[in-house]
C-alpha cells in the first residue's frame, strides 16, 4: 500500500500572466480597463511531479497546446486580480484532478448469482418474446 502524496501546488512563479481587455458587455468599462487575465502554464518546464506531468499531457483538452503549455483566459470578474486568482483556481483544478493516478483496474469473474440471475432474465424475456406470435389452435 502506497502513502498518501501531499496535494500538488502549482508554484505561482511559473504562471505567466498577461493582461488583457475582456469581451462582451461592460458598458465603457470593458472598452477602457484590462481586466481580463491570460494565464500560459508551461507544462514540461514547470517543478511539478514526472508523472503529474505526464497524465497532464495525456488530457484531451483544448486548453493544451502541441507544445504543452497550459493557456487559460479568465474574465468572469470585474478586476484583473479577481480575474487572476479565478485563473490560478482553475489551473489548480486541472493539476489536482490528475494528481492521483488512476486506479488499476483488475479483472473479475462474474458470481454464481448474478450468473444465474442473467439466465433466468433470458429465459423470461424469451416467453414473453415467444408469446408474440400468431395464436395456435
């Protein structure tokens, strides 16, 4: 049985932030205040765990690029440093939900029991298949 491996942090001072003017409505204050928040995470140069790395690279996401570096936007809120910490929220999200490795998954045989309940199944739904045909006299 393996020990517990503490959560995985994301170290701040590998994000990269860039600010950015957010999109849709806001009035004048979309127009005037970069607010929105691009977030670039470089995945293989980052401190995080080999195999952390590993299953992060492994995501299906269109969020990760051929070069493996993680980009986000993040404009929900109303200030660059709510905008920020919303950003490093869903980043840490990403990393802790590959951070445990999957369980390994062992082959087992179907019970006496369930063997049983599956053919007495069959066996009903074929009389009740059987009694849909034409009436014998």
């Amino acid at each position: 049985m393996t020990t517990p491996r503490p959560p995985v942090q994301v170290d701040e001072r590998e994000v990269e932030f860039n600010a950015i003017r957010a999109q849709g409505a806001g009035g004048q204050n979309v127009n005037k205040v970069s607010s929105a928040v691009h977030l670039r995470f470089d995945i293989p140069a980052s401190s995080l765990p080999d195999d952390v790395k590993e299953r992060l690279l492994c995501l299906r996401d269109s969020r990760i690029t051929q070069e493996g570096v993680f980009v986000l936007k993040a404009q929900q809120h109303r200030t660059q440093e709510m905008n920020r910490a919303d950003a490093l929220a869903r980043l840490q999200e990403v990393v802790d939900s590959v951070a445990a490795p999957p369980r390994i998954r062992r082959a087992t045989k179907p019970s006496y029991g369930s063997k049983q309940r599956r053919l007495e199944g069959k066996s009903q739904r074929s009389e009740i298949k059987s009694l849909r045909g034409r009436v014998q006299d």
